[in-house]
C-alpha cells in the first residue's frame, strides 16, 4: 500500500490497493481517513516515530496492524522517507506499508514451539540439551544444573570441563563425526557430579534439518545415567571365578538380611500379639466399666428399696402399700437388670431365640405409625420395598427391637429433621465374601433391610467402633453404647448379617441380612390373620377413664379392658376427658396416651386431673414412654408407663397392681420447717428411690432430670434450696460442670455428688472443698444421712438408719 503526503503530514495519495485490503475506496484514506483502518491500541507508537522523523526529515519504520475488510487485524510494517523538489524544499513523506503477517505468525509460531520445548524439557528427569548447527551448545535444562553444579553461561563454554579427562578425546571426536555427517550422535562416557563423583551417562542426540533446504537447524539431545547398567555389565563381564566370588557374597549378605528379617517378624509377631492383648484388655475394660456404670445404677434401685422393705417390715404397724412400693421398684430395677443382661447376651450371640418364618413386610408395615411417633414430626419417614420379598426365618420381637433401636439412632443423627427410608429386597449370596455383604454371610438367599438417614454421618473412628459394646458417641447419660451392638449379636445369632455404610455429612446406611424362610408366604399371613391373644381370665373392678386420640386404639384399648371386667369411659383429647373426671367421681384409674392432641398432652392432663382428684391413679402409654418423666418432678409415685404395643396380659397385670395400693398420701411433717433439696438425676426409678430416703431423713425433695432443667429451678430462687445432690453422669453436662454454675448462683450451698463408677477421683478433687461430698452408688439412707451430717445439714434424729 503505496502512500504519499504533502508538508503538513497528511495524506494525499492512496494506491489502489488500499481498496484491495482494507475493502474501502483509497480517497477515503486521504487525509486523516487512513487513521480508522490501523487498530487503534497501535496508533500511538506510530505517531511516535512518524513525528519524529518527521521533525528531523529523517526516514522511518515501525510495525502497525491494519483491519482488513473481513475484520481481522494483519501485521504491516510502514517505511516512508522525505521528498524535497529540485531546489531542495520539503514536500511531505513517501512511504509504503508491506504486510508482514505471515512472518509474524511464523515468529510467534516458533517462539511458542521454543516455550513447548523449554516446558517438556525443564519436566524431564533427563539432562536435555540443544546445539547450534556448528556443534556450539546453546541451552541445558535445569537437571544438567542440578546434576553437575554448571550454571548458565559456564555450562555453554566449559560443558568438556566434567567429562573424565580420559573420555574427552573420544567424545569431542565422535561429536565433530556427527557434525560432519548428520548421523545420530550416541556415546558413553563419564560425567562429574556436582559432588565429585564419576557416573557412566549415555549421550544422544538427533539433528533437525529444514525441510526445504535439508540443512541441520539444531541438534537436540539427551544424557542418561546409566551407571547401574554399566556397573551390571561389567559384572557379566568378569571371570567365572570373580562372578562366583560376587555371587558368595551376595549369598551371605541375603542369608543374613534372611535371618534379620526372620528375626523382625517374630519380633513384629510378638509386638502384635502384646498389642492384640492390649486391644482387648481395653476392650474387657470398657466392657466392665460400662457393665459397673449400670449395674451399680440398678443395685441402687434395687438395694435401696429393699432396704426400705426391710425397715418397713420392723415397724410395729407396717405401711403395707408403701411395702408393696419399695418391692416393686426393687421388681422394677431387677427386670431392667434382666435387660441389661439380655442385651449383653445378644452382643455376645446367646440370647434365646424364637426364630420362626416372619413376613418382613407386613412386619415393616405394621411398624409405621409406631416408628412416625417415634421419629416426630421433623423426620420423614419412607419406605420402599420390592414386591415378593421372601419371608424370613428371624425372632420377630427381636428384629421389631431391632428395627426401632436403629431408627432411633437415625433419628438422633438428624437434629435438625431430615429423611429416614426403610427399605426391603431380596438378596442372592453367591460365595462367601462377596461385595456389599457382610464378609461373615454363608453363600444362600437372604431379605435385605436397609435403615438408610439423611443426616450426619460417621467420622472413620467411630465406624470402626459403631458395634463394640458401651461404645457411644452420645452425652454421658443419653445413650448405653449397647444399642448397635445388639443388633450386630442378634443379626450373628441368626445365621444373617449386617453391613454399615457412612460418611461424614452425607448420612448412614445400615442393612440387616435375613435368612430367607422355605415357607409359603400365604401359610404365614394365614397364621398371624389366625393368632388371638389370651385374655386374662380374672375379671376387673372399678372405672377407668381411657384417653386415646386414635379412634382404633382406643376401640382396642376399651374392648380388652371390657372383657377384663372394668366400667369404661373413652375421650378423644384431654378436655373431654376432664370434663368426664368431673362429671363421675367414681373413676379409679386414667389411662391416657402420651401425645394428645388441642394442647393438652398426656402429661399435662395427668396433672390438672391429680389436681382435682388426688387419690386417682395414671397409668401412661405410650410407644416412646419413658419421655414422660425426663421433665417430670412430682408424678413419678402416681403414675406408671405402659410402652406401646402392650397386650392383655400385661394391661392385666399393671392395672392390677395400680388399682391395689392405697391412695398416694402427701409428704410427712411441715415442708415449711424442713431442709430443702435439689435432686438432679436423670435415672428415674434412683430419682425416686433418692426421693424416699430423702423425705425420710425429713427433707423437703425437688427433682430435676438435667443440667439445664436444675438451673432454671435455681435460677427462679437460688435460696429456696439447703443443699444440692447431683449425679454425674447427666445427659446434657457433666455433673462437675453443673457444680460450677451452681456454685456461681449460691457459692455456699453444700453439694452431695452421686456417682456410679469410682469415686475416689472425685473425692480426691474435691478433698479441700468442706461443701462438696460424694456418695457411691448403689447408697441407702444411712449413707446419705452420713454425707447430710458432715455437710452440716440436719436429718430427721428418728430415721431407722
């Protein structure tokens, strides 16, 4: 593109060709029109030596890019030089631009295959090389750096310097070969380590030639170490006799590294073996101290009542009922020992078992409204099972126990809701060990059950751990750790297995393996369509209030009570039932649900009805029971629980048992002049074991079930209270801590710990303090009023202790 100005510096000429490029006429380029076809981030460096040679008349040359007519941007170098008329006046500029695209493609092209070359080069573990035509090296990698100690400039002049001074006339010879004929240069030699050392090393290299002329443009090559090789070949090489030699030595250097290594692993298999030994120490250790933790909470119950039965029989008028009492909750904390130890037998598989064919659907079905309650109304609760899923050869109570035991544990990992899914299929084992089955399973057919949650999953530790017995990763009080390893025993016990899938924050999935039944599912839903309850053959007395929200349990619980013999009454919530209370005075026993609906549960009514009638009895039912009493405090001596499902016999005999003991009778003595306690205890038959001894030593009882119910009550009147009893072991705290904050509200107030384990640490931390006592579990009344004296509150001088 040929231009020309005038003296000013604007353009007055365009060729023809600016068309042909730029796709616009050249007289729009005259003037400063040429100025909107050069991209604009390039204007300035034009102006810049433009102006220049302008002010000197001098020629110049600079590189711009002009858009052409398909809009892309092409590299042109413009060149222009002064013109001056015969009587030397200055004209203006001549000049033309010449498109140099194609040469600045190839340049960046090959600044690109230079930047591709240096990046493989540099993540070689070789040495890598080039050189010039000539034979002059031009560029090393960082490894001949590293390997030599060479750098920059003395590695291009002084590279012969570390080749071994013998090796040097050879190389530089076999090189200046290559030079000469293009052939590939190959040799080895010796290359000097930056520390000194001599190490064999394989050069080579190949030449690049240009493919229009056939010239070398460089040599590109390598150096290799390859003194294992070298060192391998010159073994080979040796005599027989130095070879038998080498081989001898060999020989007894790998015998005696044999006889090291035979004396490592009878040492390892030593060191596991004391290991092994140590594992399970621990694991007796934590099996024995959580079995003491319960049974010493058990022989508490069961201790001190007996011991109040004892009392009561030396009394010259025996109160029979509060006999009856005490033998009942010793019956009480006995039958719970009698579960801890069921437990314990199913972790260790020596539980009795009636296996029998079950329908695994029908029985998951059956469960629903007892697992929705259960869960409450932040879990979902779903369920997806296959069509004709086998039956299954399994104890049904157990797998139920099983299946509610693992939903409650999901339930407890979702605090903020989430989804729980109870999933059943069927199940082909090919050979022991397959994958996503318990490695213990026998080859057979097995129903698949699988309890699967939404929420927060299980770090590594604790999975490795889920199933050993008293394990827990609950507070102290919330949870026995022998839940997942019941079902782990049962599952074992039953010829099936179980797998455990979790991960943090994405939830758990555990599935129990059921041997599948050769029964004839119809021949089972037949049976259990047939199978009646017995009904207690003695007749009952007296009226009963029943208060039950769902229409069919409570038509079940009115007809087993008709035929048992009482007068029934059914109310559908709690005001219904207490406007029916009013209306007949002859009413001996309610019998309420624990959840009820129009905000007045089951608890609540029972209040509001001892209110109005005292001498009534409350027997509650429910399938989560034992809920009614954590922030309970004054109807555990009036109320029992009967945990849903329950059948006539057992409504039979607890009923029974309720009707037959005398009206409850209000608390001895002025409750005006006597001592006040706080007890914290989240064990409800030692709550009110501990309630009994207290009342008879005449101190007035306030219960609290944890750490944060026991500071609301103190918070309300810190002085109201003489002295506080507090367990240990509590489900939101530990009992120390609650001390603290105690402390903090009523620094002077004597404290009594009660402990299940040793407390000989506990005394030990608190042996300064003159207000702090501590009472083993199981106690009895002499005990506590021991620790009562020495803290300097009074007891009542008369307790037969």
């Amino acid at each position: 593109m040929i231009w020309v100005t005038d003296a000013e510096g604007r353009v007055i000429f365009a060729n023809r060709y600016y068309e042909t490029v730029l796709g616009a006429p050249a007289v729009t380029m005259l003037g400063d029109g040429w100025q909107r076809a050069v991209l604009p981030e390039d204007l300035p460096s034009f102006y810049a030596a433009f102006m220049t040679a302008f002010a000197a008349r001098q020629s110049f040359r600079v590189e711009i890019r002009f858009i052409d007519k398909h809009g892309q941007a092409r590299w042109y170098r413009c060149a222009g030089a002064p013109r001056y008329d015969s009587l030397e006046r200055f004209l203006g500029f001549t000049g033309c631009n010449l498109d140099i695209s194609e040469g600045k493609r190839a340049a960046e092209e090959s600044r690109r295959n230079e930047l591709r070359f240096r990046a493989i080069a540099e993540s070689m573990p070789q040495i890598v090389w080039s050189a010039l035509p000539d034979g002059r090296l031009d560029y090393f990698n960082q490894r001949w750096t590293e390997y030599t100690g060479q750098t920059g400039a003395d590695a291009v002049e002084n590279w012969p310097q570390i080749i071994h001074a013998d090796d040097r006339d050879r190389t530089g010879r076999t090189w200046e070969a290559s030079l000469n004929t293009g052939e590939t240069y190959e040799i080895e030699y010796r290359l000097r380590r930056h520390d000194g050392v001599y190490r064999w090393s394989l050069a080579r290299a190949l030449p690049v030639y240009d493919e229009a002329t056939g010239e070398i443009l460089r040599w590109f090559g390598t150096c290799t170490d390859i003194e294992d090789q070298v060192a391998a070949r010159q073994a080979l090489a040796r005599s027989q006799e130095e070879l038998e030699k080498v081989v001898s030595e060999r020989t007894a250097a790998l015998q005696s590294a044999n006889e090291q290594l035979r004396k490592e692993i009878i040492e390892r298999e030593h060191a596991e073996e004391a290991l092994r030994q140590a594992q399970k120490m621990e694991a007796i250790g934590q099996l024995t101290g959580g079995v003491a933790h319960d049974f010493n909470n058990l022989l508490t119950v069961i201790s001190g009542n007996l011991e109040r039965l004892l009392r009561r029989l030396d009394d010259d008028a025996p109160d029979l009922g509060r006999i009856r009492l005490a033998a009942e909750h010793a019956m009480r904390g006995s039958k719970r020992a009698a579960e801890l130890t069921e437990r314990l037998l199913s972790f260790a598989r020596r539980q009795p078992l009636r296996p029998k064919p079950v329908d695994a659907t029908q029985l998951v079905m059956g469960m629903a409204d007892l697992l929705e309650r259960t869960l409450g109304e932040q879990i979902e609760l779903k369920t997806e099972v296959d069509d004709d899923v086998w039956p299954a050869t399994v104890d049904a109570n157990h797998l139920e126990s099983a299946i509610l035991n693992l939903a409650v544990n999901a339930r407890d990992a979702m605090p903020g809701g989430g989804v729980l899914t109870i999933s059943l299929s069927n199940q082909a084992v090919e050979a022991k060990g397959s994958a996503d089955v318990d490695p213990d399973m026998l080859p057979g057919d097995y129903v698949r059950l699988c309890i699967s949650d939404t929420g927060t999953g299980m770090s590594q530790e604790t999975r490795a751990h889920a199933f050993d017995p008293f394990f827990t990763t609950k507070e102290i009080g919330a949870g026995t750790g022998l839940g997942l390893s019941q079902v782990y025993g049962f599952l074992k016990q039953s010829g099936g297995g179980i797998t455990l899938n979790s991960e943090m924050g994405e939830g758990t999935e555990i599935c129990l393996f059921l041997p599948r039944s050769s029964e004839n599912l119809q021949n089972i839903l037949g049976e259990s369509l047939a199978a009646t309850t017995a009904l207690s053959a003695k007749a009952g007395e007296g009226t009963i209030l029943v208060v039950e929200d769902d229409d069919d349990v409570r038509r079940h619980s009115t007809s087993l009570l008709a035929e048992l013999g009482y007068r029934v009454l059914e109310a559908g919530d709690g005001e219904r039932a207490l406007a029916l209370l009013r209306d007949n005075a002859d009413v001996d026993l309610l019998f309420t649900d624990v959840g009820l609906p129009g905000g007045l549960n089951g608890r609540a009514l029972a209040e509001r009805a001892l209110a109005e009638r005292p001498d009534i009895r409350v027997l509650f039912t429910s399938a989560y029971a034992h809920e009614v009493f954590k922030s309970e405090d004054n109807l555990g001596k009036r109320a029992e629980i009967l945990a849903k499902p329950f059948d006539s016999a057992l409504l039979a005999g607890r009923l029974t048992a309720l009707l037959s003991e005398e009206p409850p009778a209000g608390k001895p003595g002025d409750p005006a002049h006597e001592p006040v306690i706080l007890l914290v205890e989240d064990e409800m038959l030692i709550s009110m074991l501990a309630t009994e001894l207290l009342e008879e030593l005449g101190l007035g009882v306030e219960t609290a079930t944890s750490a944060a119910q026991a500071m609301g009550v103190l918070s309300q009147d810190p002085a109201r209270f003489d002295v506080v009893m507090i367990d240990i072991g509590l489900p939101d705290r530990n009992g120390d801590e609650l001390a603290d904050d105690v402390r903090a509200l009523r620094p002077e107030v004597p404290i009594i710990f009660a402990s299940g384990r040793s407390s000989s640490e506990l005394e030990e931390t608190y042996r300064h303090d003159r207000k702090i006592r501590v009472v083993s579990k199981p106690y009895d009344g002499r005990a506590l009023a021991a620790k009562l004296s020495e803290l300097g509150v009074c007891v009542r001088p008369a307790a037969p202790f």
